[in-house]
C-alpha cells in the first residue's frame, strides 16, 4: 500500500495499526448483528435474524419486535457509546496524567454521579430510569467542575498531581455523603444498589439522544488535543518550548473527560477498568502516536462493551449478569498483571 499515491510503502510501525484499525472496524458491525440476535428472553436466534432480514411473518411478531427493537438495539447502541466514551476519556487521561494506571473515576465524576442520584431518589422522587440519569450527569458534571476549578486555581495550575489529589478528594468527599444520605433509606439503597453495579439493562434509544451532542464535543475535544498531548508526553519544558501551555492543555482535557465519563455513568453506571484497558492495549499497538492512540482506544472500548453485555445475557440465562462484573474478572487481574509488568515505565512514557 502506497503512501497517497507517493509510490513508496508505508512505514513498518504503521501496518500493524492499519491492521488492527481495519479489524476493529470490522468487528463492530459483526458484534452489534451478534447482539441484537442474542438475548435473555424466549425469542430465538433464528427468530431474530428473521425479523432483520425483513421476514413477514417475523415482523408482524409484536414479541419479537420489542425484543430486537425495543430491547436489544437500545442497550446495543448504549454499549457503543459508552464503550467509546470510556475508552477516549481514559487514553486522554493517562496522556495528561503521564499515568498508565490513571482510571477514569480520578476526576469525581463517578462519584459525584452516585451522589447526585441518591439525592434524586431521596428527596426529589426520581424513580425512572430517564431521571436517574439526568441526575447522574447533572453530579458527574457538577463534581468534574469543581475539580476543574479547585485544580486551575493556585501556583501549581493544571499539573497532572493537582488533578489527581483534587479529584481523588472530592471523591472520597462524595462517597462519603452518599454513605450518610443511604443509612436511613433503604428503599433509596435498594435502588441506589442496582445503578451502582454498572448495567445497561433497560436503556432506551430516547435516553441516548439528548446525550450525543455531548460525547460529539467531547470526542471532538478529544482528537483537537492529540498534537498538544504528544508534545505533553515529552515533558512539560519541551512542550512549552513547542509553544504549548501544559496546564492549559489538562484542564482542557479534564473537561473533555468529564463530559464522556459524564455520559458513559449517566448511560450506565459506573464502570470500572474498561477506561484503564483500552489504552493500554492501544497503546501498545500504536506507541507514542496519540491520535491512533486515541481512536483504537475509542473501537476497542466499543467493542468490549458489546462483547461483555452479550456475555452478560447468557452467562447465567433467563437471568444477567451486571456487565461491570464480567469487565473487573477480567480487568482485576489484567490491571494486577500490568502492574507488576516490566512494561510499566515504558507505557508511561509513551503516553
């Protein structure tokens, strides 16, 4: 394959990012086909596939329609959207961190979500799935606010420490007031218990679409830093000498990172280790590269989110497992493994 038409090949270390690209891409189309034929309840695969093919009799089935339109293609296009939110948000936050373990929670906005919804629950009567996440969002992009401010306030502005040690704070803060709000309501706990697991059961289409102008900005914010955050990944005295501003760039970053986690948790719940993986496995395809980083990060994601919700249909079927539980068996030990991996540094350094 020629480089636009230059007639010379392109680079070695380009290939195998060309070839894990394409094959993400085309994964995807095969996972969402696999997830709107599988499901927990009686309509068959066969069934499924009839209905999609535009079969008669199949689509004058009221119970197979509502399985594949009304239940599956929601959460499947949730499991898209949340996949690439979490895993864009956590390769901008390891490039701005220079932390290969940074984990999307370190700004509050998880649990500043969690806070908000249980004071929904406790005091303003949202029961409904379309409320508790208006409430998520509301607290994610609350608390990623305040850290935001707190974090571009003092001598030390919008160093990669600052916004940690804020964000880690005003966390434990959150959590914290959430315990104190949960130990006289129980049925708010109840509630409160099955959106913390992570699930994107009960998802509709009508829920996602206030919130695709959000992750648009913030993909969009996203890709616009790629060159900023690849001068960032040699030091802050070389990116100012490139004419960059490092301070300016993570806060920046910190905000494009809240409005996607914002979005993923108000979809979902909180999601653990799939915003810490995917850019570790980008990372190791593309190197240094921030913009391949950022886009494998984003279709690996995805297409985990798929995988792991089918899994959580049919592991334990008629019943599902939270797809935040399949994700940490296997996010814990990886996470585990990475840390005790010689590789560490060096993923660090590239970021």
């Amino acid at each position: 394959m020629d480089r636009a038409g230059s007639g010379r090949p392109l680079p070695s270390e380009t290939r195998p990012v060309l070839l894990a690209t394409a094959g993400l891409v085309l994964l995807l189309p095969a996972l969402v086909l696999l997830s709107l034929l599988i499901g927990t309840g009686s309509s068959s695969v066969g069934g499924a596939w009839d209905y999609l093919v535009g079969d008669p009799a199949a689509r004058a089935d009221a119970q197979l329609r509502l399985a594949v339109m009304d239940v599956r293609l929601p959460r499947t296009l949730a499991a898209v959207l949340v996949g690439a939110c979490l895993g864009t948000a956590g390769c901008l936050l390891q490039a701005a961190t220079r932390n290969p373990l940074a984990e999307t929670g370190l700004l509050g906005v998880n649990s500043g979500a969690a806070f908000a919804v249980v004071l929904g629950l406790t005091y303003f009567g949202a029961s409904s799935s379309a409320a508790l996440m208006v409430w998520a969002l509301l607290g994610g992009m609350t608390a990623s606010a305040v850290v935001l401010l707190l974090a571009a306030s003092g001598r030390a502005a919008g160093s990669p420490l600052r916004l940690v040690l804020v964000g880690s704070a005003l966390g434990a803060t959150f959590h914290g007031l959430t315990s104190y709000v949960l130990l006289g309501t129980r049925s708010t706990y109840d509630t409160y218990r099955y959106w913390t697991i992570g699930s994107l059961a009960g998802v509709e289409t009508a829920d996602l679409l206030p919130l695709l102008p959000l992750t648009a900005l913030g993909l969009l914010v996203a890709l616009g830093s790629a060159r900023p955050l690849s001068a960032l990944g040699l030091g802050d005295d070389i990116a100012r000498s490139l004419g960059h501003h490092p301070g300016r760039i993570r806060l920046i970053v910190a905000g494009a990172v809240s409005l996607l986690v914002g979005c993923a948790v108000a979809v979902a719940g909180p999601i653990a280790f799939l915003g810490l993986l995917a850019p570790y496995a980008a990372r190791a395809l593309t190197g240094a590269r921030m913009a391949p980083q950022l886009v494998l990060s984003a279709l690996i994601a995805a297409d985990v989110m798929i995988l792991a919700d089918i899994l959580a249909r049919i592991v334990i079927r008629p019943w599902e497992t939270p797809v935040s539980v399949l994700l940490a068996f296997v996010g814990g030990p990886l996470l585990v493994w990475i840390a005790r991996s010689s590789r560490l540094s060096t993923a660090g350094a590239a970021a």
